[in-house]
C-alpha cells in the first residue's frame, strides 16, 4: 500500500473556508478519480505563526494506481488548489510505502 501525503500550512484568514472546501470539494474530487481507496484528514498538533498545518492523506494499493493519478489528475486539482487559495497556503507532497499496520 501506498500512502500519498499532503501537507498544507493554511493562513488562519481562510482556514475555515479552506477546511469546508477540502471536506465537500477537493478530497471528493480526489477519491473520484478512482485511484485511492481511503483517505484521512488530520491537524498537525504543533505552534504555527499566522497559519495552520493539516495532513491529507490518501491510500492506494500501488505505484500503477498513484502514477495514474499524478499522469492524468494532479497538475489539474492541484492548480485548482492553488488558484483559490493563492498566497495563503504552503504545501508539500511525500509519499511512503506503507509496511505494516494493525487494527484493534
């Protein structure tokens, strides 16, 4: 499994108009070009000046379904992003291989 991660620092100005967006337009967008099968939205716990950090996560089974996705959707929902909320965000990308985990 892969997990694709989004790290955005949002100013605080539009923080709560960014977090409706993200829940209702971007991250449904996301999940519907079929290649994730989860998803996560998190705040980063931690002192930030004039913004704050969240984690957006998204889960897929292998580098085909993530490289599908960066091909043939990311350039365009990312300038979606980034036309909205221009000069207000900063945000970085890391993907990890996910090795092991474990409900109880």
């Amino acid at each position: 499994m892969i997990l694709y991660n989004v790290t955005v620092n949002i100013d605080h100005s539009v923080e709560e108009e960014w977090l409706k967006w993200m829940k209702e337009q971007h991250i449904p967008d996301v999940m519907n070009t079929g290649c994730f099968k989860r998803n996560l939205l998190c705040k980063i716990n931690a002192e930030s000046e004039g913004g704050s950090s969240y984690s957006i996560q998204y889960f897929c089974d292998s580098q085909k379904e993530l490289d599908h996705y960066l091909n043939n959707y990311a350039a365009q929902l990312q300038q979606e992003h980034a036309s909205k909320y221009l000069g207000k965000f900063a945000a970085f990308r890391t993907l990890l291989d996910v090795i092991h985990t474990q409900d109880f």
